[in-house]
C-alpha cells in the first residue's frame, strides 16, 4: 500500500487530509457545543460528505479521461445508476411509514394503483443485496456499452458524443412513470438505513466517515492501476492507440476494464451521495451534470488523480458559495471557469502548484 | 472461377478442414524454411488496386529488402501481414501451417511479427525504459499486465536491448525528448524486447544522420539469421548496403527480385525508377 503512493506526494496529502477530516468532523460535531465558534452544524457535515463523494466520481473520470485518453461525457449516468440501487433499498426501509402506509409498496406506485412489488425491485429490501447491485448494475452497463464502442473501436468525440446520449437516454426512460423508478420526482422521503435514523447527527457523521473511507480506498486502488504495467499501457493507448495493438496487447479489453472499474467506482459515489442529500432523481442523468464533472477535473488537473478530488471539492466549494451569494452568476462562472482553465491552465490547478514550486527551485 | 477455388481449397491435401484445426495453438514453424508468404493478395481501395496479385515468399533468418516507388504499395502489404488491412483475397501464411487473415493486430503481434511504423511511433509520455517494458514479450492479457513485474532475467534482457540501441544513458528520459534518430532506434529497441521471429521494418533510416545509418545497418545486419528481417527503404545507399536479397514492388505487384546488382541491371526496374 506504501508502495503505491511513492513519490506520490499530491496523493499523501489528500488521504492525510480525508483522515485528519474523518477524524476532526465528528468532534467539531458533536462534542463541541453549538453555542461555540468551532461547531460544526449537521448542515455542513453532510454538505462536506456529499463533496467527499464527488472527489470519488471525480476520480473515477479522472483515470478514464486521464489516463486511458477517454472523454466521458456519461459518467454521471454511473453514479446516478448507484445512486438508485441505494435509494431502491431506502425506499424500502420506509416501509409501512410512508403517506399511504402500505407496508409492500412505496408510495409512488401505490399513487399509480399498482398491485405489486415489480419483479426489478425484489430483493432491494436487503442492504448486501442492493450494495451488490450499486456495483454491479453501473459495471453491466458500463461493460456492455464499452464492449460495443470499444470493438469498433469508436474513439475521440464520437465516443464522447455516444456516452453523452447514453446519459440522456438514461434521463428520459427514468422520467417515465412506468420504468418503476418514480418517475420525475425520483426516490425521496427516506427514514432510515440499516436500522439508523438518516436524519440523525450521528447517522450523518457515519455517512461522512463512510465517505472518506470509500475516497481513500478508491484514491488507492486507482493508484494501484496507474502505477502497475496496465497503467503504463493506458497512457500508452492515451498517447498512441494504433501503436499498442502491434505490440500485442488487445486495446478494447484493457479499456474495457478500466472503463467497467471507473463505472463501478463512479456507482459507489452514488449510492454514498444519495442517503446524505436524501433524494435521487432522474435530474441526476442530465447531461448537463456529466459535463460539469468533466470540468472539476479538468480544472484540479487531470492525469494526476488527486488532482480531480481536489478540482472537485474546490469548484463545488465555489458552487455551494456562489449559488447561495450570487445564485444567477454561477452558470457563467462555470463556463468562465472552463475557458480560462482550458486556455491558461491546461494542467489545472495542479499544474499551476508544480509549475510555481519548478519556479521557486529554480530562483 | 469463385466456385473451383472454393472447390481447391476444399480438396486441398496438405491441409485439413479450417473448421477442423484451431488456428489460435498452432505454433509456426519459424527455424527453416519459408517463414512468411504471400499468395495472390489483392487489396483495393475505393476502386484503387494498392496490392495486385502479390507473391512473395521469405525464408526464415533471410534480410530481404523491398523497394519500389511512391505509392507501390510498400506499406500496405505491410498492414496486410500485420493485420491492420485485410486484402479481398489471396493467402497471407506465417510458418507453413498459421492463416494470418482473420487474426487481430495484437494476436499477430503475439504469434512473432513485429513491426516498426515509417513515422517513429514511441510512447512520448512513458520514459524509455517504460516503453521497452511494455513491449516486453509475455502474456498481455488485462489481469497478467496489471499483475506484471520485470523478472531478473527480463531485466536483464532489457539492459542488453538499451546497450543494443545506445540508449542506456536516456534509459529514465521522456521518450519524447528524444531525438528523431533515438526515437527510430527506440522503436527498434521495442521490436527487440518482443523478441519476434519476424521483423517488419518501414523506412528505418528516415531522417538518420550518416552516423546513424551507419550503426543501423550494423544492427540490422546482425539480427538477420537469428530473426527474420524485412525491410523497406527508400534510401538506396542504405539497401544496398544491407541487403541481400531484393525486391522491387510496383503498382502493388513484384516486379522484379534478386540480389541488389541483378535488380539494377533490370531493364523494367531501370524503366520504372527512372522514367522511360
């Protein structure tokens, strides 16, 4: 595990800083009393545990686009999939609780006059189960879609255009009623997970911490792939893919599987995300989501890893900041943003320290 | 015409059913003998014939060199054998017994063809150790590269091909900061870690000082008989050089082989190369 994050300094610092947050929010939470300066409001633990689940997805754009040279514009279809594996099991947690009170069926479909529990939405009263499928529902999808595309071998904007569409596919059918996903109000009124109370501090602190754990270990085993052989192969293909193929390696597959790894980290993002902000809608699919994901990254600095869990943090610090401050300026600061950073930053904010620090060993 | 030649190959008796044999096991035979043929592949493009009814047969340990003008079909016939171009019909063999039609460029890359590109096509972002690493010669699947680790004796072999190259010095270098010349000879070396029975080499001196040239063709000459090794060049310094046995291509079809001298003493050869 040392091994891994030699020389890897930008990564030591993030996993030091998730821990020393795991470690120092909860205190700030609940042993210091409200009335003191140094407390930290329920509110803002969860809003620092949805931007820890962000730095996840960031990531896991960060080493397709990164490193294996792959633009998704789909990636939020990913973690929205992993977020409605999660919702599905917390919708039936609710149980007989909900407006209606019926203990089978949520309560949309009870407002649909629906008898029954549909067949896809067996088995997600059981937590092991709906963990497996926020794994494996975002990896089948993502498996199926790279074997097609990469097979015929479809790359650059086009690809960037397919998953696009795959992601705004995904947003009409969810929209509709009859899919069984609720529709255009999604999943929401949730009451609690494993038997916690989600609205409770001390559930939210555990979310949080389950947050940092999943980043870390996600920091991790991207590093592990980007370090080993098959890291040096998708930098390979980045740079040259017709080149790779006439050494022997089968292109399609290795993108395949880093491709179907990044969907499944992107799923478990999800499925963190959704029971800290306690909904998840069709809204989550927009193309619009996937497109901004791609400038977190691009503005952290992609290539590095640590590099888009930061640009992650940072640009939705400044999201929660402006929307609040200037709510109709957000939109143009977004794109502004991209601009600059695409003209002057092309290594983002990253590029920018490593170039500072060059300079200052230099003077 | 279809109908017979689907007959012949049906009654073929040096072989048996395609469906009965698997392609993918059979190793080659690549110590004596032919090691690569070529029978009556054609290949157009948009109506263009790039490959005419091309017929050639290399032996194994042979350095033969293949020349021809712009346009002759040099590098096509070159994507052909390495499976980047499939050809609408003839035979493309490696051995006696393995169809290279049909097989992936990496499958082909695998079974002992290696290839080096006309324009120098190294891994710029990887260090020139690295790019030697990856095309180390073992077992390339998704879990095996992930899993890979460098063998002492691997290691080994890797120090000899930099020594091979002249690149020990630049082993830690970005091989994008490399030289055009240092980039053809990193190519070379990638070739190498491959450790091919076949080596296919596209226009090797391009942009070389004499210098280089001078120790390419050194190193050439000397991986012949051990491997098999084809070369296209323009340059006729450089094949005449090296070569041994020649073979003119134009318009996609051989016109003329033979040592360098019979070659030039072709009168079709002399016409085509000079005009009328």
């Amino acid at each position: 595990m040392f091994r891994i994050l030699r020389g890897d300094y930008g990564g030591q610092i993030l996993i030091a800083l998730v821990i020393l947050a795991c470690a120092i929010v909860p205190y700030l939470n609940l042993y210091v009393p409200a009335s003191s300066p140094y407390h930290l409001s329920t509110f803002t633990v969860t809003l620092l545990g949805k931007y820890l689940t962000y730095a996840l997805l960031a990531l896991s754009v960060d080493l397709v686009w990164g490193y294996l040279g792959i633009l998704s514009l789909g990636h939020g279809a990913f973690f929205a999939l992993g977020g409605y594996a999660m919702g599905m099991y917390l919708m039936r947690q609710i149980g007989d609780r909900g407006v209606y009170g019926n203990p089978d069926l949520p309560d949309f479909m009870v407002f649909l006059n629906w008898e029954q529990l549909p067949w896809f939405w067996q088995g997600f009263d059981m937590f092991w189960f709906a963990m497996i499928m926020v794994l494996f529902v975002p990896g089948l999808l993502a498996y199926v879609f790279g074997w097609l595309a990469f097979r015929s071998r479809v790359t650059g904007v086009y690809l960037s255009i397919i998953t696009q569409a795959l992601t705004y596919a995904l947003l009409l059918a969810f929209f509709r009623n009859e899919m069984g996903f609720g529709g255009n109000n999604g999943l929401t009124d949730f009451k609690d997970i494993l038997g916690f109370n989600l609205q409770s501090d001390q559930t939210r602190i555990g979310l949080f911490i389950a947050s940092g754990v999943a980043l870390v270990l996600g920091y991790l085993s991207c590093r592990a792939i980007v370090v080993s052989r098959l890291g040096r192969v998708a930098v390979a293909i980045r740079d040259s893919e017709d080149r790779v193929r006439f050494i022997g390696y089968r292109v399609d597959k290795v993108k395949l599987a880093i491709f179907t790894f990044s969907a499944v980290i992107a799923g478990i993002a999800g499925a963190l995300y959704v029971p800290q902000v306690g909904i998840i809608n069709p809204g989550e699919f927009s193309p619009l989501n996937s497109i901004e994901l791609v400038i977190w990254v691009a503005v952290g600095g992609r290539g590095t890893l640590y590099g888009a869990a930061l640009g992650a943090i940072v640009v939705n610090y400044a999201k929660t900041y402006l929307t609040g401050a200037l709510p109709e300026v957000w939109l143009f600061a977004l794109g502004g943003l991209f601009v600059l950073v695409t003209l002057y930053l092309p290594k983002g904010i990253v590029g920018l320290m490593s170039r500072r620090q060059k300079e200052l060993g230099a003077s | 015409m279809k109908q017979l030649d689907s007959l012949r190959e049906v009654m073929r008796r040096d072989e048996v059913f395609s469906f009965v044999k698997s392609d993918k096991d059979v190793q080659p035979i690549t110590d004596r003998g032919v090691i690569l043929s070529l029978e009556g592949v054609s290949v157009s493009f948009d109506g263009f014939k790039a490959i005419n009814d091309l017929n050639m047969a290399i032996d194994a340990g042979e350095l033969r060199c293949i020349i021809g003008p712009n346009g002759a079909g040099k590098t096509t016939m070159m994507d052909i054998i390495t499976g980047k171009t499939a050809p609408d019909e003839g035979r493309v063999r490696f051995g006696q017994t393995m169809n290279l039609l049909g097989m992936s460029e990496p499958e082909i890359a695998q079974a002992g063809i290696g290839r080096k590109f006309q324009k120098p096509t190294v891994f710029e972002c990887l260090d020139v150790a690295e790019n030697l690493e990856l095309a180390i010669q073992g077992d390339k699947s998704v879990w095996a590269t992930y899993r890979a680790k460098l063998s002492g004796e691997q290691r080994d072999y890797q120090e000899k091909v930099l020594e091979t190259i002249g690149l020990q010095e630049a082993a830690t270098h970005r091989a994008g900061s490399l030289s055009h010349g240092q980039k053809q000879w990193l190519e070379i070396g990638m070739l190498l870690m491959q450790r091919p029975h076949v080596l296919l080499v596209d226009e090797p001196a391009a942009g070389m000082t004499h210098q280089e040239m001078d120790n390419t063709t050194e190193l050439l000459t000397s991986l012949a008989g051990e491997h098999t090794v084809v070369v296209v060049e323009h340059d006729m310094d450089f094949v005449r050089s090296i070569a041994e046995r020649v073979t003119v291509l134009h318009q996609g079809h051989v016109l003329a082989e033979g040592s360098m001298d019979d070659v030039q003493q072709n009168q079709r050869v002399i016409e085509v190369y000079l005009g009328e």
